[in-house]
C-alpha cells in the first residue's frame, strides 16, 4: 500500500476549483489597487498564468472537469443579456435597432472582407466574421456592475451587446453545420440549420413557460425566484445538449422571453450577487487559461488588420445613428468603444466550432484566439474608461 502522495502532484478539480477562485480573487484585487485596470484583467492575467502558456496547473483534462461550472456561468450571463433586450425601449429610441444592425452588418462585411483579401475561403471568413460581430457581454456586466455605472450609454451599452449577440448567435447556428458540407447532403444540412435554429427557440420559450408557471408557486419572493432561475438556466442547457441544440441562442431567447412575454409582471429583477460573481470569476480566469498569443506572431497583420476593422465598423455603425439616438460625438465615440470587447463567447463559439468539426480551418481557430486574447486585455480599459469619461461611473473602483 502506498500512503504517500505520487509527484509531481496533479491537482483534482476541487482543489482547482478552490485555486481558482483564491487566485482569481487575488489578482482582481491587485488590479482593482491599480486604480487604472478593472477587476476583470485580474481575474484575466491569473487564467494565463496558471494556464499552458505559464506555469501550466490548470491541465486540459482539469479544464474538462471544471466545463460544467463554466457552461453555469455563461447561461447565466446569457440570460441577464437576454433580460437586457428590451422591445418597449427599441420603440422609445428609434436609433437604436438601425444602429444595432448597421454597425454589426459592417463589422461582419468588413471582417470577412478583410480576411477574403488575405485568401481564407469564404466559410471560414464568414465564421470569423460572425464570432467578431459579437461583444463580450461578461465584460461589459462586469465592468458596469464594479465601477456602479448607470446612464444612457450604458442602457445602450447594454442593448447594443444584446442585439449584437442576438445576430451572431443566429448566423453561428445557421453557418456551423455548413461546416460538414463535404460529408452531408445540401438537405441535410438545411434540415440541421433549421433543427438548431427553431429548436434553440423553442426551447428557450418552453423554459420560459416552465419558469412561469413555477412563479405562480414561489409568487414574487427573490430569494425563491433566484432558485428558480438558476435552475431554470441549468434545465436549459442540459436539455440543449441532450437534444444537440444551440445552448446559448436557447438561453438567450429564454432571456428575452422573461423580459418581454412577461404580461403579468410574475417574474421578478433578481440580481444574482454572489453568485454570479463566483462564477464570473470562475470563468473569467478559466478563459484566461485558453488565451494563446502564439497565432499574434505568426500572423500579425492578419490579427492587426482584423482588429482595427472590428473595431472600426463599430465606430462607423455608431456614429451614423448617434443624432438619432440623441447623443454627442464624445458618447458615440463612448459607446463605440464599449463594444469592443471579444471574450467568453467567442472562445465559446471556438470550441463549439472545434467539436463539431476538429478538422476545420487551424489558422482561422488561430488567429481568433490571438485576437480575443489583445482584446481581452485592452477591452475591459477600454469600456471602464467609457463609462468613466461620459460620467456615467458613480465610483471609480469598488
């Protein structure tokens, strides 16, 4: 019999777990003393650190293991942005669906523009394209929730992200079965968009109708509607992998549901706290274990360029509609910037596009998560700053 541990020793997950949250916490305080990084780039530097590309604690196999924590935190995060798109204010502000399609429209031709011109085929353009429409909602929650911002350019902030994960979630369910078009019939791949693409929503909305029909038994009491929207959220995701669905368009659409099908008011604005912040520190610094710089050297123009026209077309896309939103030139440039950030769901999207298909395009994967890594470094500054200098920011850290 052997009592005395084997080394080097492999940490199971609950010991990762515990690191994870202890470290993470760490380094979102260090950052936060900095008076100038967001908790986020803590939380971010201590993911790469303990990841492949530092001291290497947090093996794949270990990652594998801590997946189920960090599908919560997503799902949960696509449910408040869900909750966040609300139809009765895209009537009050006429700006801002045509800025919302305007300036994603532009981010998606100008990418795949970008990266036809550097010879990628069209599929893997369109994906790259699709992924770089997104902005990191995690971020921009985050963000706005440390520095306790509130005003027009953060509602729009919110909105914005909303409907720009909206469009990418859609054309993503749509284009990533065209990935197996060598090994599948055009019908088959039609059915299987269209399986995804309906079945994702309407899960979402029977989620929803289950949610509302439980209320009636809690009534409006927070502390049970928090229970029942957590549980909710895992309900939704198990059953979207268990019938090959979309998880995050199906928590999304149940997010949208809760804001807008709601006629009866029976759901109540349940803050997940603590909670949330667990797990958003969890998949903060799990997402910072995935970050690869290795694709910024090996094609630097190609990220570069990808970049400066992501965050271009925003801009555009923006300042085009500002005068209709009402707003100056200084919070359009504002609001540009805050939606910037590629994070949690584009590496998500990549590792949905490597399951599904791990022969797909390596350097398209590549260059993704080089670019994700830049802007998920500069893109927590970025919108703390935006919201600071619009005034918006009631402290300056918390």
């Amino acid at each position: 019999m052997h009592f005395l541990p084997h080394f080097p020793i492999h940490f199971n997950p609950i010991v990762l777990f515990g690191l994870t949250l202890l470290l993470g916490l760490l380094g979102g305080e260090i950052a936060k003393a900095t008076r100038l990084l967001p908790r986020i780039s803590g939380y971010i530097a201590v993911g790469f650190l303990v990841g492949p590309n530092g001291f290497n604690i947090a093996t794949p196999s270990a990652l594998a293991d801590a997946s189920f924590f960090v599908d919560i935190a997503l799902g949960l995060i696509l449910f408040d942005l869900g909750r966040h798109l609300d139809f009765s204010w895209l009537r009050h502000d006429r700006g801002l669906l045509p800025m919302a399609i305007t300036e994603s429209c532009f981010t998606f031709s100008l990418v795949f523009a970008i990266l036809h011109l550097f010879k990628f085929p069209w599929l893997p353009s369109a994906l790259a394209a699709t992924i770089a429409t997104a902005t990191s909602p995690a971020v921009v929650m985050m963000v706005a929730h440390d520095i306790s911002s509130e005003g027009p350019i953060t509602r729009r902030t919110m909105m914005l992200t909303s409907l720009n994960n909206l469009f990418s979630l859609i054309l993503f369910t749509i284009l990533l079965p065209v990935t197996h078009v060598k090994s599948s019939t055009p019908q088959i791949i039609s059915e299987h968009i269209t399986y995804r693409l309906l079945g994702s929503v309407i899960l979402g909305l029977i989620i929803f109708i289950i949610t509302i029909c439980l209320s009636r038994l809690t009534g409006k009491n927070k502390e049970s509607q928090f229970i029942l929207f957590v549980g909710a959220v895992a309900l939704g995701i198990g059953l979207a992998i268990s019938l090959n669905l979309s998880t995050m368009l199906t928590l999304f659409t149940f997010g949208v549901a809760a804001r807008n099908l709601d006629r009866n008011h029976r759901l109540t604005e349940v803050a997940f706290g603590w909670l949330a912040r667990l797990f958003f520190v969890l998949l903060f610094v799990v997402t910072g274990v995935y970050l690869k710089f290795q694709g910024l050297w090996q094609a630097t123009w190609i990220v570069l360029a990808f970049l400066f026209v992501k965050i271009l077309a925003k801009m555009i896309g923006v300042l085009i509609f500002s005068g209709a939103s009402r707003l100056t030139k200084q919070q359009a440039l504002a609001l540009g910037f805050t939606l910037a950030p590629m994070a949690e769901l584009a590496i998500g999207m990549s590792n949905r596009l490597v399951y599904f298909n791990p022969n797909f395009s390596h350097q398209l994967l590549t260059i993704i998560t080089a670019a994700v890594a830049i802007l998920y470094i500069l893109g927590p500054i970025a919108v703390q700053i935006a919201f600071i200098k619009t005034g918006e920011a009631t402290v300056e850290s918390r």
